[in-house]
C-alpha cells in the first residue's frame, strides 16, 4: 500500500528530481503527507472541472439542437462557422464543430499551455459525440424564442465549460493570439471576427437569419458573462481618509468583512509636500455598496473612495455570511 500511494503521489510534490534524489533511501512521513494533501486538491480539482465541462457539453448540445440548428441560426465565433457550414453544406454539424476547432486547439496550446489545450480538445470531442449519438426536442420554432433560449443554453455550455478550466468555442483562443501580434484589444477582435461571420450568414442564409444570429449571440455573450464571471458582482473600494481607525473598525465589525491596510503617501500643493497615510481597500458585493457609503458618509463625508468592478473572487471573507447586529 505505501508503495502504490508513493507511485501515485509521484504526480505531486514528488515530481521535483531533487527531492526523490534527497529521499531517495524513503520518503519522511511529511512529505509523504504533504504530496497526499497536494494529490487530494488535484483529485478534487479535475473531478469539479469534470462536472462543470460535462454539464456545459450538454447544455451548448441541448442549445444547438433544439434551439439552433433546426431553425437554420448560427451564433459567433468558432460555433457559428461550424453551424453556418452545416447549413450551407448539408454535412453533419459534428464534423465541423471538431474540424473548425483544430487550428484553436493549436492556438491554445500555442499561447496558453498543453494543459488547456488537452482539456480543451477532450471537450470539444464530447460535445461532437454528444451532437452525434444524443437526441434532443426542437423546443420551439418560434424565431424569436429560438434565438434567445438557443443562445442562452449554449453561452451557458460555453461558461461552464470556462468555469472547468476549457473552452468549446476556440475564438477567444484566436483573439488572445491576434490580440498579442497587432497590440489591440480582445474585444476589437472579437467583433470583428462577428462582423465577418454574420455578413456571410447574410449573404448564405437570408438578411432575417442573419438579425436572428445577432440575437442569438446577444444571448450566449451575456449568459457566457454571468456564468463566467460569477453569479454575485464583486466591486473593490480603496478608501483614503484621516478617520481611518474609525472606519477599519466600522468594516471589520459593523459589517463583517476582511480588509487590507496598507501605508501610502498623500501628495499635495505645488510645493510637493507628501504626508504619511493608511489606505484601506476592501472587497463587497454590490447589495452592500449602499450600506458601506452610508456609514462611510456618517465616519467622514470627505473620504476619497475608488471602487472599481471585480470579476469573482476566492478565499478571505467575502463569500462568508457578514456579521448580524
């Protein structure tokens, strides 16, 4: 048994060649316990990441076929080329969702890491196995409908699949790449890589499925946003006051939260003089942004505040239930 856990617990901590070389003779009972811990966070990691990107295989499928692809509408990006060539072409729509995804796969491991890309590839299989064995109900043929719960189902495979560490849609992978060799912004890419698309939906399909593919990626983008980035919206608040005490004590104890202080200098005048200061910054949800400006505006109504979005964060105090007075 210790043997077969050795074996397994290679794939941790005991990777490293100096450390087997220095236990070459036997590992000590702490190592041996911190490679356990280390392969337990693993195990839990990659059977959570295996949830979330089966789950979102399922549900771009579900979108795909019961919504899209009986409808004749496409979405953007590496989806909405696969879709648009199963229409045009009449071909199975699995062939294309691997064929298309190949060069992205390439990009991945390219840009991001072979860890991702392998993920990434196992994903985009399933989904073509999925499309392929799997029968789903065309839901609806109302346009409109389908266009928007066609969108929604499949920005919510693709979210999920981007929660598991993956992606089923291998165009934000091109858009990090271009991004990086003509210095602009990911965003720019990515409507262009739309605008070319749905222009082609236009001229192939008709001008109506192509305004319907326009919503249908409305929906997916703002679905793939929420998933992604988190169900609560965080914000930051830098806070830069002379009542610091009275306020650290104020968000530590009336509302329950973990900050962070740090020391700055105030500059000031033309002279250029600079004095001494503690800067809070803290993180809350957007449900307790009115409370904290209110207590805030009672401490002291000149307190410089920054507060900037925050995608999702882990760990500290934030997601734990705030204090009850």
């Amino acid at each position: 048994m210790h043997e077969l856990w050795t074996k397994i617990l290679s794939y941790t901590t005991l990777r490293d060649r100096e450390k087997r070389r220095k236990y070459k003779y036997g590992y000590s009972v702490y190592v041996l316990a911190k490679a356990q811990r280390e392969f337990r966070i693993l195990l839990k990691r990659y059977v959570k990441d295996s949830i979330l990107i089966t789950a979102g295989i399922f549900s771009a499928a579900f979108g795909l076929k019961g919504f899209l692809l009986t409808n004749h509408f496409i979405d953007g990006g590496a989806t909405g080329i696969s879709l648009l060539l199963s229409i045009v072409l009449k071909m199975p729509l699995p062939l294309f969702i691997i064929l298309v995804n190949i060069p992205f796969i390439y990009l991945a491991y390219k840009t991001v890491g072979k860890i991702f890309a392998i993920k990434t590839s196992l994903a985009i299989t399933g989904l073509s196995i999925v499309l392929a064995t799997v029968t789903f109900p065309n839901v609806t043929d109302d346009n409109l409908l389908v266009a928007i719960f066609g969108g929604f189902f499949l920005g919510a495979g693709i979210g999920l699949a981007v929660r598991g560490g993956s992606v089923i849609d291998g165009t934000e992978v091109l858009a990090i790449y271009l991004s990086r060799k003509l210095s602009t912004t990911l965003g720019d890419i990515i409507i262009l890589i739309n605008i070319i698309i749905f222009s082609a939906a236009a001229y192939f399909l008709s001008i109506e499925a192509a305004m319907y593919s326009m919503i249908t990626y409305l929906s997916a983008s703002k679905t793939l946003d929420f998933i992604a980035e988190g169900i609560e919206e965080y914000i930051g608040v830098t806070i830069i006051s002379k009542q610091f005490e009275k306020i650290r004590q104020m968000i530590a104890e009336r509302m329950g939260r973990g900050l962070t202080v740090y020391n700055g200098k105030r500059g000031y005048g033309k002279s250029g003089d600079t004095l001494e200061i503690d800067i809070i910054f803290t993180v809350v949800t957007r449900l307790e942004l009115s409370k904290l400006n209110v207590e805030l505006e009672k401490i002291d109504p000149d307190a410089f505040v920054i507060m900037s979005a925050i995608k999702d964060t882990k760990g500290g105090m934030i997601k734990q239930r705030p204090l009850k007075h």
